[in-house]
C-alpha cells in the first residue's frame, strides 16, 4: 500500500523515501499510538482525517513498528534511523589511509549494524535461535575482518 505508484521506479524510489523520513526518529510513543488510533478508527469508518494525516500516520507504523511484533523497533534499527546511524559507519570503512586494526574495527562495527538492523527487522513469525544468531554474526565479522586485513 503506498501513495506512489510502485509500478515504476521513481515511484517506488518516492515510496521509500516516505519510509525513510528521518523526522519519524522524533515520533514519541504517545504520537505513534495516536497514529494506530488514526488508522484504526478510519477502518472502522469512525475517524476524520485527511488523507494527508492517515499516509503519514500508516508510514510512521510502517517505519518504527515491528510488523510481527506489533513493538516499536529500536530508532537506530528503524528504516529512517539507517541513513543517520548506518551510513557514517559504513564512510568510515572505506576511510582512506586506515592501519589494518583501525579498518578491522571499523568492520567489526558495520557488521554489528548490520546484525542489529537484521534482527530488529527479521521475520519474527519464524523463530530463530541464539545459536544461529550468533553463528551468523560470528561468521559476518569474521569474514569482513578478514577481508580488510
């Protein structure tokens, strides 16, 4: 569901834009459950909103509210909490004149983003063990950090 037409790809690049709004990292608990409440009482055909309030409010829920869970996902794992949490890692990884403890380090930490975005945003209809978790997260570091040295 999105206001943009995802047939084509400025319209799913506009869609995810929408997503990705970094003014959501300063939705507040009591703002994302008025914007469930929107939702809500538009589908029970009590509310009154524009248009306008309720795509905002349904792209708030779907950047910082687990789809399985129904729990809010924590802002540096949310989709606009990527960009401002993410991406300096990631510019830091690729710094120029880095000694191979700096770059392994910065490795490590780009996959420890990585395994916290996963996670926070994985299919929690499908249970996944510690084990598997961490043999993933060991074997994601291990590789990079080998990789960059």
């Amino acid at each position: 569901v999105s206001t943009q037409s995802t047939g084509t790809l400025s319209g799913r690049l506009k869609h995810f834009v929408s997503q990705v709004d970094p003014r959501f990292l300063f939705y507040t608990s009591a703002q994302l459950e008025e914007c469930k409440k929107m939702i809500k009482d538009n589908a029970a055909g009590t509310g009154n909103h524009s248009d306008e309030e309720l795509w905002r409010a349904q792209y708030a829920i779907f950047s910082l509210i687990h789809p399985d869970t129904g729990e809010r996902v924590p802002l540096p794992f949310s989709m606009p909490g990527f960009s401002p949490f993410c991406v300096p890692v990631c510019a830091l990884m690729v710094m120029p004149g880095s000694s191979p403890l700096v770059s392994s380090f910065y490795q490590a930490l780009n996959q420890t983003c990585n395994a916290g975005f996963n996670y926070c945003n994985r299919n929690a209809t499908k249970p996944t063990t510690n084990g598997q978790l961490l043999g993933g997260y060991v074997g994601a570091v291990g590789t990079a950090v080998g990789v960059a040295t």
